[in-house]
C-alpha cells in the first residue's frame, strides 16, 4: 500500500536535497508536485486542496529551520500533517472486567472481507485475554454462516450454532443470550451485506443495532475500492453509526487514497487494517508507523513487534549466548533460517527497515523470498547431525549427495556454505570481543545508522540473502535522515520485552 504515492514523494524530496534555501518559489513548485502525488494515489481533491494548503503555510512560515536541509524541513511538515490527516485510529471501547458481553457489529458491503475480517479480530482478542463468541447473521449469502464456523474451527473460536431457518433478528437474541449465559467477555456479529447500498439493508442493520446495543459498530471496506471505499463508510456512518473502520486488502492496493481520505471525509478512525490471508493478519492502525511508511522511513515500531510475535525468544536466547562464545554451526544457522521465515514474507519485512523503502523495485526484482529460505533449509536438514556440527568434512560427494537429497543444485549448496563461514567468522570476532565489547559496540550502531553506515551492497552474506543481493550499490549510507530515533518511547517499550544477553 502506498508505493506509488511512496516513490513520488521520495523522488520530490530527492530534488529537495539539491537546493541550498527554501524559496516560495521553489515551495510552490514542490506543494503543485505532492498534490498531483496524491491526486494520483485517489486522495479526494477536498482532503488534497485542505492537506496542501497546511503543508505550504507551514513551509514558508516561521517553521522553516535555517539549519535544516529543505527536504528535511518539508519531510518533517509532510510527516506531521500526514499524522494529523491520517488521524488517531483509538483503541476498542471494551469493559475491562470479565464477562461482560460487550457487543462488536461487524457491517459492510458484500465481499469486502466482512466475515473474515470477524475472525481475524476474536483471534486479535482471544491472544489478549478475551473469551469471544463468534456469531454469523448472514442467512442470504450462500454458505456464509458455513464460512465463519469453518474460521471458528480452524482457529479454535467460539461460534453460535447454526439453526437453519432462523432469520437476522431471531440469531441476534439467541446471541446475546448465550454470551450472557456463557459468560463471554465478546460478542462480534457478523451481519449480511450487499453488493451495493440499499434500504432492506441499512433497516436490517439498524433493527440489529438496536437490540444488541452494540459497543463498536466496525465498518469493513475494500481499499481496492478506492474513493467508493470512502463513499460506502460515508453512507454508513450517517445512516447506521459506525464506530470505526477496519481496512481490508490494504496489501493489494498500491494507491492508498482510501485510507488518507477515510477519516476527513466521514470524521470516523481507521481502527483496523487487513494485511494478508492469515488469521493473525489484522493490524491495529497507527498513523505515525503508516506516515512512516509513505515517506520511506521504514517501520522499526512493525518490525520489533514482528519479531517479538514470531520469533520464539528462548531459541534466540540459546542462540545469542552461543554467539557471544564463538560457537556457531549449521544447526545454528537452521535455527536463524527458521526464525527469518516464521516472520512471514522477507521482502515485506525488508521494506519496514528504514531507509530501504526507496529500494523496494531492488527488493522486489532480487531472489529473496521464504521459498529461496525453505531450499537452504532443506539443504542443511538433507546432511546428517554430524555434517551439521563439523562442515568442514563437506568435500563434493557429500556435497552432491545433499543437494539431491534437497533437490537443489551443487552450487546452491556451496552458496550456503559460503554464507555459513562469513558467518561463522563474524561469531570468532564476538568471541574476541566479550559481553562488553559487543555492549560497546551496539551502543555505537545508533552513530553508524545515522552517518557511516557501512556498504549495505555487502549484505548478500547475510542469512536468508544468499547469492542474490538487492542492495547492491546502494552507496554507503542510504537510510539519511530517515532513521528513526532509537531511543523514543515507543521503540525503548518494545526493546524492553526482549530477552536480556
């Protein structure tokens, strides 16, 4: 999402970095580029005409920092109206106390994702502590109530029965009597939708809204929709009440003018957005991290939270101390290979480090995937426990035999290796430096990141690059003054979860 609009606006601050002041003249000219940018993304011309007019008295006011560079000075006024336009998508307004029954209207267009949208949230809920109860209103679509039982059983939810013949209203009661009796802390309804706006609809929903009383009414929109997106959460919010919206097949639009129009025209938070197939692949909004990603900063906030879900912290803990000792075989490297592909999509997760966003055509055109990840894993869990703690033994027949056991080529194994020793040489340096020299040297990397960062074109010996490497004459220090502060609140909070060295 936003890669269009990204690049535009990576490319107008680019020629910024090339004047010496900031003129109104040049102001104007840059203002005219970043409306044709978001006009471009499908950003509604009010919120375009309203955004620009911000971001140009701010530029040639008293903002303007002589010794800031202009594209920093305009990257950071960009930045912080984007915030403000992109808005505060708050948090769920659920009882703290158990047993609550708090009622969660799921409504929408037909095909929008509604449904599985219900189950990535009682999944988001049921991880925090809530018992949640699924309940499927939808009689007219085929197999719909089908659908979200098939979602409970699949993730190990909770769903009402289903009781044929029953209609919206009748399900509706029956609900709220089980949460109530069953003492669940959630109920999430899932009513029917339509392919378009019509009044048995909204009457429908609005009966339902009235009885269940709900906490939250979330509208769920389709981002591919563009400006109708905007039109729909519009209709709905002046004819049912919607509390918030939750932005679905965010990873299938490229624009973005969905999202940056939703809560000026509707005045209603983007609570949620949808980013994949997968149960757990429903994201809280936060329009810093989104702003972030627009302008190339990358997502540090996105990627610490990634890795914390994902990667099992005991393993990495055994995995560092091995490191700092100087020991590191290949079952070492399987064990970082698996955690790398239990992150979820590698290009994704490169494109939230800061400063690589611009190179996301580099990242895309190059061979790093998972299915590059689960050949390397297959090469090392094709040599025997004894190959794996002592490569050195690997001459060519053993060699040969590993790559047909993984069916891959010989060179992908000798790939492999290549990346194991670079490794294995970088560990010996840990070794030599102790717990405080590696101290040391971390409290450096903040200094490193923002000036001398060394030639990410050498990355291609890190694990899961292999071979094939996308910074490749990156130049030495990309990232500039994208790079996030480490030491904000947000990042020192994450940072504090992980396991201690």
């Amino acid at each position: 999402m936003f890669q269009a609009l990204g690049d535009r606006l990576t490319g107008i601050f680019d020629k910024l970095t090339r004047r010496g002041i900031l003129t109104e003249t040049a102001v104007d000219e840059t203002m005219r580029e970043i409306k044709i940018a978001l006009l471009e993304a499908d950003v509604a011309l009010p919120v375009v005409k309203d955004f620009i007019a911000k971001v140009k008295e701010k530029a040639v006011g008293e903002q303007i920092v002589k010794s800031v560079s202009p594209a920093q000075m305009v990257t950071k006024i960009v930045s912080d109206e984007l915030i403000a336009l992109l808005g505060d998508g708050g948090t769920l307004n659920l009882a703290s106390h158990a047993g609550a029954s708090d009622v969660i209207l799921m409504v929408g267009l037909q095909g929008a994702g509604k449904t599985t949208s219900a189950g990535k949230l009682a999944v988001r809920l049921t991880k925090n502590g809530k018992k949640v109860l699924l309940a499927s209103l939808d009689v007219y679509r085929p197999a719909a109530m089908e659908q979200l039982a098939e979602l409970g059983q699949k993730n190990n939810l909770d769903v009402l029965e289903i009781i044929k013949g029953q209609q919206p209203i009748e399900i509706t009661k029956r609900a709220l009597k089980e949460a109530k009796a069953g003492l669940y802390d959630v109920l999430i309804l899932d009513t029917a939708g339509r392919l378009h706006i019509d009044a048995d609809m909204m009457r429908e929903v609005q009966q339902i809204r009235d009885i269940a009383n709900p906490k939250e009414t979330l509208l769920t929109v389709d981002a591919m929709m563009g400006q109708d997106a905007v039109h729909v959460a519009k209709e709905f919010t002046e004819k049912v009440g919607i509390t918030g919206v939750v932005l679905t097949r965010i990873d299938g639009d490229s624009r973005g003018g969905a999202a940056l129009s939703m809560r000026e025209i509707t005045g209603q938070p983007i609570k949620f957005l949808g980013v994949g197939e997968k149960a757990d692949a429903l994201e809280v909004f936060d329009a810093k991290r989104i702003a972030d990603r627009i302008l190339g900063m990358g997502d540090v906030v996105g990627l610490v939270e990634t890795a914390m879900e994902k990667i099992n912290q005991e393993e990495a803990q055994k995995s560092a101390m091995r490191m700092m000792e100087g020991k590191f075989d290949l079952n070492d490297l399987l064990s970082q290979i698996r955690q790398i592909n239990n992150m979820g999509d590698v290009k994704g997760i490169m494109k939230m480090i800061p400063g690589l966003s611009k190179f996301r055509d580099k990242i895309d055109a190059a061979n790093v995937d998972n299915k590059m990840i689960k050949h390397q894993e297959a090469i090392i869990l094709s040599m025997t426990p004894y190959e794996r703690k002592h490569p050195d033994v690997l001459k060519a027949a053993r060699k040969q035999r590993i790559a047909n056991g993984a069916g891959v080529s010989v060179m992908e194994v000798n790939r492999l290796l290549k990346q194991y020793d670079q490794m294995a040489t970088v560990m010996k340096q840990f070794k030599k430096m102790g717990p405080m020299g590696m101290f040391k040297m971390m409290k450096q990397m903040k200094g490193m990141m923002g000036g001398n960062m060394p030639d990410l074109g050498s990355l291609g010996s890190m694990g899961g690059l292999g071979g094939s490497n996308p910074f490749a004459g990156m130049g030495k220090n990309p990232f500039g003054s994208s790079m996030p502060d480490m030491n904000s609140p947000e990042i020192q909070e994450l940072m504090k979860k992980f396991p201690k060295m």
